[in-house]
C-alpha cells in the first residue's frame, strides 16, 4: 500500500472541482485531484453542451417546417436522425476534449486515478493501492441521473438524459416522465425531430416556475405542441416485447388510454454522488438524505458534534443548484477556503438565475413571487407583468408567445424577480440579474436605454406595469387578499 501526505485533497475533476483545484493551488504545491468516473464534466459530457446541440437541430427542423408563415416554401422537411445524432456526438466530443485539455495541464502527480473513499476524516483510499492524508479535503463528486423504482418494469427499455446522446438513430416513440427543465428540453427536442412523444409530471410544477399564472400558460402553450401533463395520472408501467406499455388517464378527461412505446425516458432528477465515500467515516453530519450539512457562504461542512470540519463541499455533490455557473463559484469558494484552513472567509453567492432552452425559453431571476412574499409580506410586495404576443419585434419573428412576471419591494422599489416565458428570454434574465446584483430599482430600470425594435422593449412594458403596481401599494394589499395563500 502507498501512501501520500498532502496539503489538499479534492475529491471529484468535474466543474466544481477543477475549480476547486485552481483556487486552493494558490495556496498550496501539494494538492491533488482525485478522479474514479469518466472524464469530462457532466456539463461537457452529458448535460448543457450535448442538450443544446440536440436542441439547436430540432430548432432548424421546427423552424424550416414553418417558413410557409413568411410566406416561404421549402417542401417536406427531411431528418435525417443518424446524422443529427452523429453531430451532437462529435461536436460533444469536441467540448468534452477541451475539458481534457485543462486536465492534461495538471502535473501528473497531482492528478489521481480511482474512487476515493473516507478511511478516517483526514484519510481517502484512492482505488486499492494508494492511501492518501490531507490536511482538509474537498468533496466535489458531483451527481447522477435518478429513476424511481416504479419504472423498474420498463428493464432496459428504461433510459435517463444520459443515454440519450448515445443513441445513433432516434425512437419512433418516447415517454418522457419528468416535467422539469430536462424533461421540457429533450421532450421538446425529440418532438420536433419526429419523435411520437408523451411527457408525464407528478406534482403539477412546470420546468422552473412557481407563480401558477405564468405555469399555467406555459402549460397550455407546449400543449400546441406536444402532449404535456404537469399532474398525470398514471395507472401502470410494463414491459412487452421490446416496448414499454403506459396505461394513464388523459389530460382533462376522465378517459384512459394505453399506449406503446420503444423507450421510457426518466428526467426525475439528479442524486449527489455521495453513496461509495464512505462518509459515515468522516465524521460529517449529514441530512436525511445523506448529504453533508454545510454552509453555504464558506462551502464548510458541519461535523457529527456540531463544530466546523476541514473538509468543504461543492457543485452538484451539495444538493443545492445542478447548474454550471453555481458549481464554477461553489468550487472556487470552498477551494480557498480549503487553502485557508483553519481561517475561512464568506464567498460573494450571485443572483438566482436559471434558464430553460425550451421555445418559448423559460428563465427565472432573483426571489419568486412566494419567496417575495415570505421575506416581505404579501402587502409588501407589488407584482406587474406583459405579454409577448403582442410585442412589436416577437410579432415580427412570428414568436409571439409567452409573458413576464416581476415582483418588486413596497416602498423601497427594489426589484426582487421575475419569471420570463418568451423568446430569446435567456438575454432578458441576464439583464434582470445584472440590475439585481446593482441592488436597482425599477424607476432606474425604467431610466435604461432601450433600442427600437426589439425584444427588450417588452421588458420595459413590464417593469412600467410594476412601476405602476408600485404606485398603489394599498390595492396591492388587496389584490393578496383575493388571490389567498395559494396565489
């Protein structure tokens, strides 16, 4: 058995932790990157890069097929499907490639091949042979796709987000359980490019919206398009032949129906990969899931006996936000905090922001409206919206579908945040987070530039609809007072 006395020890060369690695390197020579699962982030691998790939062609399909509404004919669209999946492998390859490249910077003896696993809380078996003692230790493990066991009959007609990008042709048929962000993003995208598709929720939520107007319009808009249920009921899930048979009452009815289909696409989330650490070892306390309690400003997690530990986590591994730019500011937190042991300093965390690359886009910023409302009071906060559809420049793209929610503060006029369903949201959410972290009011929201024609000026309806909202701060009171507890 060998073994190694370092300074630093991250477990996980995913985002969080090749960010965890450059941080703390600042600190200290002696720090080592631990890596047992395939190389490549998940975001590079089989997350955002891979997804958008495959959206982007089932948007060049979607909007060939209808150019007849400019008064443009292109005939029968034609997809070839192998060709779509052989690109989004290789232009995949070619993302995951550059993320090697990062790695191949790290000097070899900093860089170790195996599961890692607690010993003791200052000791990892690395594989079978190396024995490694850090002076604090970071856990960036990262996370895996979910499927509950009730999908269990599918065998292996059962598939989930990361199988997907492997496929070298796609299905006749898919059913997509999962209505969040995944499950909107590739059920979409598979729709588009032929696939026969039904989508299935559980609890009635939609991507990443909370208010229930804004919910409830998305739902009715994908429904134009493909068959979605937030709050399906579904009777039975088995396995005949080489299809999975789904047995579910239909969306607004009391019928029910019972279909085939060649594959069944679980988008149920994600789960920390914590389970073969060993963690009972480190002395950690942990939540009833299993995972490290911790805190989120320093990424510190707590020990068994309620003290601060010397070892950090981040990214997905932390349970808190599956998203890139959370885990690159999380690694990067707790790697100088790892350096910095036993001193330790509060990170600077951004603004909420996340983002659906569904058409129309789905984005939410900052505070929801029930988070508003919790921190403020339902009399403290003044809610205002617009439409896109009739918004001059998505008009003229023929994208006029979807609207905004905004919340804002009583008094103050600070803004607080927004939920955008419409297109090319994803720029109007950077805007919004950017006037969050400059802590702006609406009135100096209101004072920006906004050019003609564009996408932006149906913002500025909505803010002017808040900033009226503002102005009569009594009816807000009222307006809570209607819609009760449950908006």
């Amino acid at each position: 058995m060998q073994e190694r006395n370092v300074e630093i020890a991250i477990i996980g060369a995913g985002t969080a932790g090749l960010s965890a690695w450059q941080a703390a390197r600042q600190y200290h020579d002696e720090v080592v990157l631990i890596e047992g699962g395939e190389p490549g982030t998940t975001c590079a691998r089989v997350g955002c890069m891979p997804s958008k790939l495959l959206i982007a062609a089932a948007e060049s399909a979607h909007q060939a097929g209808n150019a007849a509404g400019f008064g443009i004919r292109v005939g029968n669209v034609d997809i070839d499907d192998r060709a779509v999946m052989a690109r989004v492998r290789e232009e995949r390859d070619a993302f995951v490639d550059s993320v090697l490249d990062s790695m191949r910077r790290i000097e070899p003896a900093n860089l170790l091949v195996g599961n890692a696993r607690f010993e003791d809380a200052n000791t990892l078996r690395v594989g079978n042979d190396l024995r490694v003692r850090a002076r604090t230790i970071v856990i960036a493990t990262g996370s895996r796709p979910h499927a509950p066991g009730v999908f269990e009959p599918a065998g292996d007609r059962l598939i989930d987000s990361d199988a997907v990008f492997e496929w070298q042709t796609l299905p006749e048929s898919l059913a997509v359980f999962g209505a969040g962000i995944v499950g909107l993003e590739l059920g979409q995208a598979l729709s588009r490019l032929g696939v026969r598709l039904r989508l299935f929720g559980k609890s009635g939520s939609l991507g990443p919206f909370q208010d229930p107007v804004i919910r409830d319009y998305a739902e009715r808009i994908f429904n134009q398009e493909f068959y979605l249920d937030p709050a399906a009921d579904v009777d039975t899930i088995e396995r005949d032949g080489e299809q999975v048979v789904v047995t579910f009452r239909e969306r607004g009815s009391d019928r029910h129906l019972t279909e085939r289909f060649d594959y069944l696409l679980a988008a149920t989330g994600r789960r920390p990969n914590l389970d073969n650490l060993a963690l009972e070892n480190a002395g950690l306390a942990l939540n009833g899931e299993g995972v490290p309690l911790y805190n989120r400003f320093t990424m510190q997690c707590q020990r068994a006996d309620g003290e601060a530990s010397h070892v950090f986590i981040a990214g997905d591994a932390s349970q808190e936000l599956p998203l890139l730019h959370e885990a690159n500011q999380q690694g990067r937190i707790a790697g100088h905090n790892a350096g910095r042991y036993p001193e330790r300093r509060a990170g600077r965390r951004s603004t909420a922001l996340s983002i659906a690359f569904t058409d129309p886009q789905m984005a939410t910023v900052g505070l929801s409206r029930d988070e508003a409302r919790q921190r403020f009071g339902c009399d403290g906060i003044a809610e205002g919206g617009a439409s896109f559809e009739d918004q001059g420049r998505a008009v003229v793209m023929r994208q006029n579908r979807g609207m905004m929610c905004l919340y804002a503060e009583h008094g103050s006029g600070q803004f607080l945040g927004a939920e955008l369903f419409g297109p090319r949201v994803e720029h109007l959410a950077h805007l919004l987070a950017w006037a969050l972290e400059q802590k702006m009011g609406v009135e100096r929201m209101l004072e920006m530039p906004y050019y003609h024609p564009v996408l932006e000026e149906g913002l500025r309806s909505a803010l002017r609809d808040l900033n009226r909202a503002l102005l009569q701060g009594p009816e807000m009171g009222e307006r809570c007072l209607e819609y009760g507890p449950g908006g």
